[in-house]
C-alpha cells in the first residue's frame, strides 16, 4: 500500500508560513518551480518552470523557499497515524510512504485503504489518496490515479494491465532521469508503458541504459524493489499505579523509587541517559501535575526520586493538589506517577574520561612529571588524520604540542575501506594466506579484479590457524606513489572468519598480509 500526499512540500510550506491551502503557491529553489499547487496549476504554473514564467503565468502566486528538513519535519505525524494501524511503514519521500498492505487485518484492501484514509483525515490531512497493488511501482502509480480522499486497488496479478495504459508522462515525477526517458521515447514514437514494456529487453538495455531497462521491467509488473521499513521508536516512558491511590508525599516518593531504577536501566540498556524529564502525576484519570525536569549531566535514580519529591512538595494545580506540612500529603490522591524522558542523549556522549574524574590541571601535571622522567618524546597522544589505510589515518604526537603537517581528513580519499573502523590495527602486519575454492592464490588484476572469490584463508606465525571464509567485502584497490615507482597495485579485502571474527587484509604485488582486526 503507498499513501500519497499531493504537492507535500507546499502544504509543508503553507502551514508554516500560516497561509489559506487555496491559495495559489509553489516551492523555488535555484530559480525554478519544484512544487505547485492546484490553484497555481489552475492558472497555468508547472513544475520545472522559470520563476518569472510562473509569475507572469500567475501574478498572486506566492513563492515558499524550499526546505527538505521542514517537509520531513511535517511528514512525520502522517508517518506516526499510519505506523499505529500497521507498523512497517517506510517513508520514500515527504508527501510518500510505503506499508505492507494490511488487507487481513482488516478484512479486506478496501476496508484497510479506508481505514487509513479515515486516520488521516481525522488527523489533518485533507488531500491524500491511497494504491494497493502487487509491486512498489503500480501501487505509486495506482495512488496517483485515485481522487482526493480514495483509493485505487489493482487486483493480484492486474499490475501489468493496470501499468499499459498510463502514459510515459508518469515518469516525469521521477526526476531528471525520468524526464530525459520521456523526452526520448516521445521522439521514438513511443507514448505509453505498454509500448516500452513491448520492447525487447535487450535492445533497450543497450539503447536506454540501465535506467530505461529498470523503467522495461517496472512497466511489466516485475518490479522487484523493496522498501526499508523504519523501525518505530522504542517506548522509554515508564509508570507507577498506586492502588489505592497514596495521598502522602513521603509514601509516594518511596513507592517510586524502584521504578526510576528502571527507567534508568531501561535507558542504559539502549546506551541511552536523559538530560531531560517529564514527572508526570495522575489523579482520577487526569494529569494534575506535569512538570519537565533538567539535569546538568544526566539522571539518575535519585534524581528523579528528588524530583517527583521537590515537585509534589510544592504542587499547587488549581488548588487540587496541595501539600500541607503539617501532615506531609497532598489534597488529592495520586494514583499513577510517569516518567517520560524528554531530552536523551547518547550514554558515551556522558561517560568519564580515561582519567576518571580527575580534573585537566591534575592530570596535565601528572603527564608532564612522566615526560620529565622518560624524555619529552616518550608521551604521545594519537591523532586522527587523513589517510586510506587503518594505519596511515593514525598520527602520534607529543603530548603537549600542536599537531602540524598531518594529512587532512575532508579529502575523498579514493580506496580508502569504509567504516565501521577496525578496533585493532597491528603495528607490523602479518603474513597470510588466502585461496579460493580451488586452493590457488586469491590475486587482483592490474584492473582491480578478483582472479576468485576467497574460500579459506589464515595468518601466518600467528593463533589463526585455516579457517572457512563465510563472508567477504572488497576489493578496495589503491595504486599509491605509482609516479615515483611505487609497489604497484594493492587491494585490501574485508573477511569474516568461521569463528565469527572480521579481519582486514591487504592483497600487495608480493603477498597477503593482515592489517587490523575488527571487534
């Protein structure tokens, strides 16, 4: 199922700058119409125009600058509507997402497109239109075809049919690369999908190109693209019920004790802290204290039993709750306490350093006694420079002194392996071994290609002994210092051993060598 939100990024728009939804308008960047609406199409503005072709087309129109963040930002409650009736959802765009049609869950596709629709509508959304088909491609194109508020369900096995008739124009919404393919296949007399999917596979791969034999196969309904569905965010709130509600403030800071423990572990247990927490108190159903709590380093499980302390203590919400201190207890009794973290961070963001808790001042005096003792050399401290190699990225320099002519790290760095990096990088490589299925030398062309795919392999002089390869990345070949007679060709390779550990290694013109290992 694809729900599509037409002219996204104009109602994004409009709803922040706080203007009518009839009112004539498009998105601008770099000069040119993204986005309009159906009052400017009405009045003769189309996407890909020159601003002042869309002005002198329609002179109300109102231009909104483009903002990518912003559409997300505005997307994602119609993400969060659809993710309650059927999680799953990917976001393709702002404006399009994709879900796994949720037909037996609610009896049919009919019944779910209207229940989702229904949501939606309920939530603000006053244009959407829904597709359900077999593949990603018709199920778009499907939504396209619906009208305001509907649906259009393309039965099993009816994509093809369903994609013949529409016309090559539809590819225009793709992009640049779907217009520079409309255009194309209008010179070549070619005015709908069914003509294109009627073309031999082999002549448009070669006349069109990757991208055109893609279009070949979506138009045929054998689309096989599959979408990365997000994950929903975990639930970090936690709550207290009291049965029979407490109505004193010393009985419910003790009964929440246990629960803040578990709000911080749960927190942790994601390598999470909060910076930031709601204490919530509930009395007969209705919120009658709320507060958001800061905390200049993160909290704990006494920290939030201080705050809900510190919190109900003073509490005055329209004189229904109100702590006497004679007694110590509120005037009405709470029956649930919730913690919901409103700032969370990353829990390495708050560790301790190397040193602990020891202040800079100490710690650089302890450094400077040990450079007195061994030598002013004898302290480094490594540096992260520019480089392709896992060694080469490292620099070690004197504690103390300003790194200077290192290696700049905002360069492409052709060859370089991608991250993640490896937690061990040998200060001498190894020397290894890797073969293929046929137990002959694992080599690399001087074209960067691989003479077979590695099957076994091992270190030598080391506690590696032959062991099967179940999976491997590569090869990232560099040719470093070829134009002072450099060693030639050299690819490294990532592998994964059948005792689950990765390695990196190096293929250079002499020999297998291993690099680093990676945790």
């Amino acid at each position: 199922m694809v729900v599509w939100c037409p002219d996204w990024s104009v109602v994004a728009a409009l709803e922040e700058f706080g203007g009518p939804s009839r009112l004539p308008a498009a998105v601008v960047h770099a000069n040119l119409v993204e986005v309009c609406n159906g009052a400017a199409r009405s009045q003769g503005v189309r996407r890909g125009q020159r601003r002042r072709d869309a002005q002198a087309a329609c002179p109300d129109l109102l231009l909104l600058p483009a903002n990518p963040d912003r559409d997300a930002r505005a997307f994602e409650p119609v993400l969060a509507t659809v993710e309650d009736l059927r999680p799953g959802v990917a976001a393709l765009r702002p404006g399009l997402l994709a879900v796994r049609a949720p037909g037996q869950a609610y009896g049919s596709e009919t019944f779910a497109a209207a229940t989702v629709a229904e949501a939606l509508v309920g939530c603000g959304v006053k244009d959407v239109r829904l597709g359900v088909a077999d593949d990603l491609f018709a199920a778009e194109h499907a939504a396209r075809a619906a009208d305001a508020q509907s649906w259009t369900i393309v039965p099993a096995g009816g994509s093809p049919a369903f994609l013949r008739g529409l016309p090559v124009t539809v590819l225009q919404d793709e992009g640049a690369p779907g217009r520079e393919l409309v255009s194309l296949l209008q010179r070549l007399g070619i005015r709908s999908l069914g003509g294109l999917a009627d073309l031999p596979a082999e002549a448009v791969g070669h006349r069109l190109g990757a991208y055109g034999a893609g279009v070949r196969r979506r138009a045929r309904g054998e689309d096989q693209s599959l979408f990365a569905a997000r994950t929903p965010p975990p639930e970090l709130d936690v709550a207290v019920p009291f049965e029979p509600p407490l109505d004193s403030v010393e009985a419910i800071t003790f009964s929440v004790r246990r629960t803040a423990e578990r709000f911080v572990s749960q927190l942790a247990g994601r390598q999470l802290v909060a910076t930031g927490v709601r204490v919530e108190a509930e009395s007969d159903g209705v919120v009658c204290s709320s507060r958001v709590w800061m905390h200049p380093r993160h909290f704990g499980a006494r920290d939030l039993v201080d705050r809900v302390h510190w919190q109900l203590q003073s509490a005055d919400v329209g004189g229904s709750l109100r702590a006497r201190k004679d007694a110590g207890a509120v005037r009405a009794p709470i029956e649930l306490v919730r913690f919901v973290p409103e700032v969370v961070e990353p829990a390495a963001a708050h560790g301790e350093a190397l040193w602990g808790s020891a202040s800079d001042d100490l710690v650089e005096r302890g450094v400077a006694r040990v450079q007195g003792m061994i030598g002013f050399d004898g302290v480094l401290s490594p540096v992260l420079q520019g480089g392709r190699s896992p060694a080469s990225r490292q620099s070690l320099v004197p504690w103390g002194e300003r790194a200077v002519d290192l290696r700049p790290l905002d360069r492409p760095w052709p060859g370089r392996v991608p991250g993640p990096p490896p937690v061990r990088v040998f200060a001498a490589p190894r020397d290894a071994q890797v073969v293929d299925a046929s137990d002959h030398d694992v080599r690399v062309t001087d074209r960067g290609a691989v003479t077979g795919a590695p099957a076994r392999f091992r270190a030598e002089g080391g506690d590696l002994p032959w062991q099967p390869v179940t999976s491997w990345a590569g090869p990232w070949p560099t040719d470093e210092s070829w134009w002072s007679g450099g060693s030639g060709l050299s690819a490294r390779f990532q592998v994964v051993g059948a005792d689950g550990r990765a390695w990196l290694l190096l293929r250079a013109p002499d020999g297998w060598s291993l690099e680093a290992a990676y945790d």
